[in-house]
C-alpha cells in the first residue's frame, strides 16, 4: 500500500473514531437531558402532591377555624386568609394584597410589625363596628418565614363579663338590703325593754317580710338555675289563650286596684297555643306585675293576644317611664334593673325567667319602648 494509501487509511479510522466519540458524546447528553427531564418531572410530580397537600390543609384549617386567621409576608401582604378572616375585611382579599389594604383594624399592621422582630406572640385588644377582638401574631419559621395573625371575637365574653360583675353586685345588694333590715328590727326587739305589744308585732311582720323576699330571691334563683341547665322540663299541650291570660289578670287585679289602675284586654288571637300553662302563666304574671308597677297610679295597663303568621304573640303595654335605649338589648339579662327610674324592688331575675321559658317554648321575647312613654313587652309562642 502506497504512502497515500495509508493516509487515507488513516484518515478514515479517524474520522470513524471521531464520528464514534460524537455519537457516544450525543448519547451522554441525550440521556443527562433525559435523566434531568425524569427529576423535573419527579420533582412537579412531588411539587404537586405537596402543593395538593397543602391546599388540603389549608382547606381543612379553613372549615375548622372559625377565628379569622391571615397568613403574612414579610412584606405585609396575605398570602392566605381563611373565611372568617375575609369577613372581617374592608375588601375583597386575594393572595398579594396587603393587608393594610384589606382591613381598616390599623392595630393589626402594628402587631404584625411587632412580631416579625421577634419569635414571641404578640397580643393586642381592638374595636371595630361595636365588635370588640382579641388578637394574636406570631412570627413562624421556615422558607420564607410568615407571621400567623389571628383574630378572636371576645363581644359576647365581655358583655357576659360585664353581667357577671352586675350579678355580683346586685346579689349583694339584694341579699344586703333585706338581711341589714332584719338585724336592726332583731336589734330593736332585743333591746327594747318596754316595747309595746303593736310595736313588736310590727317588727316581727317586718322580718318575716324581709325572710320572704330572701325566700323568693333563692327560689328565683334556684328555678333561673334549673330552666337553664334543662331540668325544669316544659309540658307544652294545645291551650286557649284566654285560658292562658284570664287566671293571671284575674290574681294580679288587687294589685291593679290598690293602685287605682285599669287591666284592659285586647285578646284578638283565634288559634291555641302550644304552651306549658303554669310557666307561659310565670311569664304573663311577671310582665303584668311590672306593668303595674311602673304605671303611674290611675293610668290603665294593656294585656292582649294576636295571630301573627304561624304563632300567637302574646303582649302586656304599661304607661311607665318606659326603657332607656342603651337598656333595650340588656333587659333581659339575669339581675340587670335598668336605668334607676324602673330600678325598684325586686330580683331582677323575673324577665332572665321570662327569657329561658319563653324560648323553651320555641318562642322570642322582646320589648318596644319609647323613653319616657311607657313600654311593651311581647312574647310569642308556636300555634297548638
């Protein structure tokens, strides 16, 4: 073989080679991009089942949580909120907006600030609406690191906060004022040498007056306890309003005419009451005594029944002082007497009674006053 024979020899088994090395060449990278193509696509697979999981947790903290809660960044903008919280927001949330765009509680833009200095939670008391919140931020740790915010309606803890320290104080009122009186009439009789026979049986009514207002308070107290916990249980049956309303006008007109004032009826209602008679009785009685009580002497005192769609509304109307606005919503708590003007004797338990019955019957009880011009109570109970 001649010298051009081997060049070209040699020529062929190089490109040959070369030819070999590029398509091994080409076969590596194929299968490094096929390899990087399989974790990319493991890594969305992953990338989904997580992203999966986490929208089911969130779904799940969404129904379960039913305190606002927010997720923020740290560039104070939500991430995620849940139902509750986007109730309380000015405007429509979606994930990106900042939640000083979203919510008018400006509180909550400093304790979100506060803790994103710290890993401590930060808790802050605000107001919104008559709404009064609790609120808690706390900075949690991660990539990226968020701050949970979380709101808690406290209205109603407050408002029964608010009738717990009433309940203090007027129990000890009411258990204060009859037993003072008791032990100067036993001072008096003890004493008192020569008191005469009228004078001691004056004080002696006087005490055993006194001993039956501590009776009656114990055993409002006592049937308020059992009508709450559920024992007190209701025997409702199909009932005549006037068999309802006739035997409690009846027993309360004495009252009425020691005070020179009229009971007049305004029973219109045609259908019969589902109604436990000896409680719906409790509740008229009540209604009708304060009536009385608040009525000025010779004034008249209304007491009435009405169809009303499918229940009888049942009503008692006095020409009292009538109720304060700011006593409208609270006249039915346990102890609360109101401004001083119908603040007189008594427990303060009768209409909390009221209140329980009524709505053992499946019925509502409310009151409709203008200041200064007498008020009415009505209460409603299911058709027999």
């Amino acid at each position: 073989m001649t010298g051009w024979g081997w060049a070209f020899l040699l020529l062929a088994v190089a490109s040959a080679t070369l030819a070999v090395w590029r398509w091994q060449s080409a076969e590596r990278s194929r299968k490094e991009v096929e390899e990087k193509c399989r974790q990319t696509q493991e890594e969305a697979r992953i990338s989904r089942v997580l992203c999966g999981r986490y929208d089911r947790y969130l779904q799940a903290l969404d129904i379960i949580t039913s305190h606002p809660l927010f997720l923020v960044d740290e560039a104070r903008t939500i991430l995620w909120s849940n139902q509750a919280a986007r109730e309380v927001c000015t405007t429509e949330v979606e994930a990106g907006v900042p939640l000083a765009n979203a919510t008018d509680l400006y509180e909550l833009i400093e304790l979100v600030d506060a803790a994103w200095k710290d890993d401590l939670p930060h808790e802050r008391q605000m107001s919104k609406g008559g709404a009064v919140y609790y609120a808690v931020a706390r900075r949690l740790a991660g990539d990226p690191p968020l701050v949970a915010l979380r709101l808690r309606d406290v209205t109603e803890l407050q408002r029964l906060g608010r009738a717990r320290r009433d309940f203090v104080a007027n129990i000890s009122h009411d258990l204060r004022t009859p037993i003072a009186a008791i032990q100067v009439m036993v001072e008096t009789l003890q004493g008192t040498a020569n008191l005469s026979e009228k004078r001691r049986r004056k004080l002696l009514a006087g005490i055993a007056d006194q001993t039956e207002t501590l009776q009656h308070l114990a055993q409002e107290m006592l049937d308020l306890s059992l009508i709450e916990s559920g024992r007190m249980p209701l025997r409702l049956v199909s009932t005549p309003v006037e068999a309802l309303i006739m035997p409690v006008v009846q027993r309360m007109q004495t009252q009425a005419e020691h005070k020179e004032i009229d009971i007049e009826l305004d029973i219109r209602a045609r259908r019969q009451a589902l109604a436990d008679v000896e409680n719906v009785q409790r509740v008229l009685q009540n209604l009708l005594h304060n009536a009385i009580k608040f009525s000025p002497a010779g004034s008249k005192v209304l007491v009435g029944a009405v169809d009303v769609k499918d229940e009888v509304r049942l009503f008692v109307q006095d020409n009292g002082p009538g109720i304060a606005p700011e006593d409208i919503d609270r006249i039915f708590e346990r102890f609360y007497k109101g401004d001083r003007t119908r603040s007189r004797s008594g427990t303060g338990l009768g209409l909390a009674i009221a209140r329980h019955i009524v709505e053992g019957h499946g019925g509502r009880i409310w009151v409709e006053s203008e200041y200064g011009e007498g008020a009415t109570f009505y209460f409603s109970l299911l058709v027999g």
